[in-house]
C-alpha cells in the first residue's frame, strides 16, 4: 500500500514496501505492478528503478478495482491470542470486511498488558496491509483500539431501518428463541457482526444483545476454533446476501 495523493505520476516505494518488492517478488525495470491508497483506489504502474532502499514507480494509468460488497460489515471480535487475532484480521480482510473492532467481552483470556497500548493495533493494521495485497483488495479495512461491548453500542448508536447487529451464537441459543433468526430478515446495507472469543457469550451478553434486537447467527453444530468463526460467518453471509 502507497501514501498516494489524487493524481500521482511517481512514486517512490521504500522501507518494508520497497524490501517486498526488490526482494519478495523481485520486480525488475519495466515489470508491472499495481498499487493502491488502501480507501479504494488502484493504479497500473511500472518499475522504472531499483536501489538498496527505494523503488522508484511511474504510474500509468487509474485502474477500476474488484468491487467492494454491497453490505459494508463491521466484524466485532472478542480479543484473542497473538496469531489467532492474526488470523481473524487476515480472514476478515480477505472476506470483505470494512471494518475490525476488538472487544474485551465477559470471557475473553488475554491479558490486558497484551493490547493496552497502540502496538497490537498497528500489528493488526499490518497483517490487514498484507492481506489486501495478496488478495488484490483496495480497501484496507479500519481496526480500531480495543474497547469494551458497552462502549462498542455507544460507538455504532441505534440501528436504522437498513442496519442489522448479528450476534454468532451457539445453536442452543437458536433452539430456545433469545434471538431472531438472521434468515428470515432482509439483507441490510450495513451490518454489524459480533462474534465472541474462545469463551463465547455470557448469559448477560446474550441478553444485552437481545435488548438491541439482535439476530442469532448459528455457524452449525460443530465447535469451531475461536479464529476460524469470524470466516466461516461472513461466508455464510455472503451466501445468502450475495457480493453485489
């Protein structure tokens, strides 16, 4: 991803970006490569120098990039462990998500010393970089700094008429009616999707989400490992509500 401004004609590419290029994929003058601003913009560019820290591109022409989805999704994560949030960021961006708000929820394990300060962020901001790269995406979903559920509903407000909340839940809590089905609503414009850590939901929780009139989100019957939920829900999603 490049700091590029609205019509860029040079851009020279240095630090961990210029490593990736020279060194990763070993461009070569002339090759051509795309770069994009990570808010939804793309371009065709072509190397025109390699040094030991710079390289340096001229950018060709604007490219329209792979359309984003219909519904813009806020994922809503319990914080998980070092690679597993890894993972979730990853998965996330891959599959379309705007934007990432890790919670500390009722049952969630890690340490606060873990991501009390801007460093986890910027990891995760990274591995988003890299994943939106490998996957061809322009967009960069936003993550936010570790907040609470209580401060998350004071965050996102009341939902309108073209908003969802979608809480993944186990199928019990299906079973026994807490919550709506998520199937039998329409698809919404903007949705906000709340998936718990290892622990999953407490009792409290899950009835804070029914206040907010949240549909249930069952990802089947088997358990699933706390990084592979936030994935295997958007896909389920994206099946019923389409890409476009």
């Amino acid at each position: 991803m490049a700091e590029l401004g609205d019509h860029p004609a040079r851009i020279d590419v240095v630090g961990d970006e210029a490593h990736h290029l020279a060194r990763v994929l070993r461009v070569r003058v002339a090759d051509i490569v795309h770069v994009f601003d990570g808010r939804g913009r793309e371009w065709r560019a072509h190397v025109d120098n390699i040094s030991k820290s710079l390289v340096s591109l001229v950018v060709e022409s604007e490219v329209r990039p792979v359309p984003e989805p219909a519904v813009t999704v806020t994922l809503a994560v319990g914080v998980l462990k070092g690679e597993q949030m890894d993972a979730v960021v990853r998965d996330a961006t891959v599959m379309g998500v705007t934007a990432i708000r890790p919670m500390v929820t009722d049952h969630v394990v890690v340490p606060s010393r873990a991501w009390r300060d801007d460093r986890g962020v910027d990891r995760w901001h990274r591995v988003a970089v890299a994943a939106a790269k490998q996957c061809g995406r322009a967009v960069v979903p936003t993550i936010s700094a570790v907040t609470s559920l209580e401060a998350l509903w004071a965050q996102t407000g009341d939902a309108g008429a073209t908003a969802m909340t979608l809480a993944c839940v186990e199928p019990a809590a299906v079973a026994d009616g807490l919550l709506p089905d998520w199937r039998g609503a329409a698809r919404p414009s903007t949705a906000l999707v709340l998936v718990g850590p290892e622990g999953g939901w407490s009792a409290g929780e899950l009835a804070t989400f029914a206040t907010r009139q949240a549909h249930a989100v069952s990802l089947g019957p088997r358990t699933l490992r706390a990084e592979a939920a936030p994935a295997v829900a958007m896909t389920l999603l994206w099946a019923a509500w389409g890409w476009t």
